[in-house]
C-alpha cells in the first residue's frame, strides 16, 4: 500500500489548479500546490517595480539538484556542471562514500529514498531549507534516477511477468518522484527562472530487447508528463525538456548491446559526457527558447 502524503498547509500544500484526487492505490494523494505569484516573484518582477530585483545568474553561483549521480550519465552530468562552476547537489537513497574524493560532496549529498512518495516530500523540504540561505534558488532539476528491474536470472521483465509491487516502485522512481520534486521546489525553480530536465529513454518510444515493461511504459509517461510539465511551468518562466538517451556506454550495460551497435547509423555506443553535454545545454541560457521538448540521444537509433 503507498504510503498517505501530508496535506499540512506547508511549502509543499496549498491547492492546485484542479481539487487533488486519489493518486495511486491506498489513499495516497497528490500533494497540493499553490502556483507562485508572477507579481511578486523577484525573478519576474519587470522594470519599474518598487522592490529591487533579484540579482542576476552571474552574480551568484548556479545551483544544480541532481538525482541518480552515482555512475554512469549522473556521474558525467555532475563533472560537466561541476566544471562550469555550478554547486552540485545529489540525491541518492545510500549515505554519501566516506572513500569519495569529491570535496563538497557530504555537504551537498540528500540521503532520500526516491521509491517512497512521503521520504521524497521530506527530502523536498530539506533541499528548500538548504536553499534558503542564497536566496532560496534553484537553477536546475534533472531527474536522472531510474530503475528497471530483472528476473532472477537477469532476465528481462515483460508485461506478463513483472509483479504489481515491481510496477509500482518503477513508477514511483521514474514518473512520480520527479512531479513530486517539481512542484515541491517550484518556488526555487520559478525565483531562478531555472529548468528541469527529465532523463527519459529510447525504451519509451519502442520495445527494447533488454529494458523491461514498467520501465519503458514509465519512460514514456515521463515524456508525456515532460510537454504536460512545459506548459505549466512555462508561464513561471520554468523550461521543462527531456533527454532520451539511447545505448551508453555505462558500467551496467546489458550483455549482448554490442549487438544493437549494428542497428546504429553511427555504428558505436554514445559516452555519458555525451549525454551530460546536452543536459547541459538544456539548462543554460544557449537552450532560452527551447521548452517542451524531448532530445534524441542514441546516434540515431530511433529514426
């Protein structure tokens, strides 16, 4: 049974555009919202207005909340914006690794188990928390974590064979927890007048050999949610994109990709800093105009 959310009149309570409605089975809710105010938001507030605006992005340091940074495209996405300069805070059920040499990681790392909707909620209030100090921005989202998982021999989980409770985790990982951060940190987002990006997959759009059912129906409900997301966070001056990555050259590539290599017109594997630069682009300045928008990511693999 999910767990119920809190209803608290809090920052992540309010009422949104449509009374909440049942959500998922057992009760759970979704967590209201109260759109900001474009008339009082600092970072849209227009010429002539009696309270100073905010400063501008060059005068502060940028900042990023990443999930699912541990390896693979989250690693790559972490290095490209550390590089830049941008304060980097990850996400990730475990403890930060005593062992990892990465020097603000304890201070930027949220311990928060992303399969439960009422830990992601806290985790929320702790990332506001710590934001309110510079001015309570945040100039990024990426919604990297997701999960697919295996039968016991490792074997893909298809439709007739993935359990409910597998379902269920599947798509409160990969499609609820990044609405869930969303609109919890959309004060932050829309005072930064930031972006989010949602990482989806080439296994959303077709019938991949080795990712299984729930995870490429919740791929493809997160890009179905990605244009829902543009058209709402739009007007708060908060571009919403996806990524759609196809085979990466990662650590936990499945036995036999080097097969698909061949159904490739660029004939190789793409590198996570590949992938991390597009993320990137999507979340600066290069990328104003772009919203809605769901970028290929696999060589071609999809034409």
């Amino acid at each position: 049974m999910a767990p119920a959310l809190p209803e608290a009149r809090d920052r992540v309570s309010g009422t949104f555009r449509n009374a909440a409605r049942p959500w998922i089975s057992g009760g759970a809710r979704l967590i209201p919202w109260r759109r900001p105010s474009l008339a009082r938001s600092p970072a849209v507030r227009g010429a002539g207005s009696e309270e100073p605006a905010l400063a501008s992005s060059n005068d502060r340091r940028r900042v990023l909340l990443l999930t699912g940074a541990s390896r693979g495209i989250g690693h790559a996405t972490v290095k490209r914006f550390s590089a830049a300069g941008w304060r980097v805070i990850t996400c990730s059920r475990h403890p930060f690794p005593e062992n990892c040499p990465w020097e603000m990681g304890p201070e930027d790392h949220l311990q928060v188990d992303l399969s439960n909707a009422a830990d992601t909620v806290r985790g929320v209030r702790e990332v506001a928390e710590r934001l309110a100090a510079e001015g309570g921005l945040l100039h990024a989202l990426v919604n990297n974590a997701g999960i697919s998982p295996k039968g016991p021999e490792g074997e893909r989980l298809g439709a007739l064979t993935t359990e409910y409770e597998d379902w269920a985790r599947v798509f409160q990982v990969n499609f609820f927890a990044p609405i869930l951060l969303a609109r919890g940190l959309c004060d932050e987002l829309t005072r930064a007048r930031g972006s989010i990006v949602n990482v989806t997959s080439i296994a959303g759009s077709r019938v991949h050999p080795f990712a299984g059912a729930a995870y490429g129906t919740s791929k493809a409900a997160l890009a179905g949610l990605t244009r829902e997301m543009a058209a709402d966070f739009g007007p708060l001056g908060v571009r919403v994109n996806a990524i759609s990555p196809g085979e990466i050259d990662t650590s936990i590539l499945s036995p036999g990709t080097d097969k698909l290599v061949e159904q490739i017109p660029q004939r190789r594997l793409g590198t996570p800093d590949e992938v991390a630069k597009a993320i990137y682009f999507l979340c600066i300045e290069a990328s104003s105009y772009v919203n809605g928008a769901e970028l290929h990511i696999n060589g071609g693999q999809h034409v």
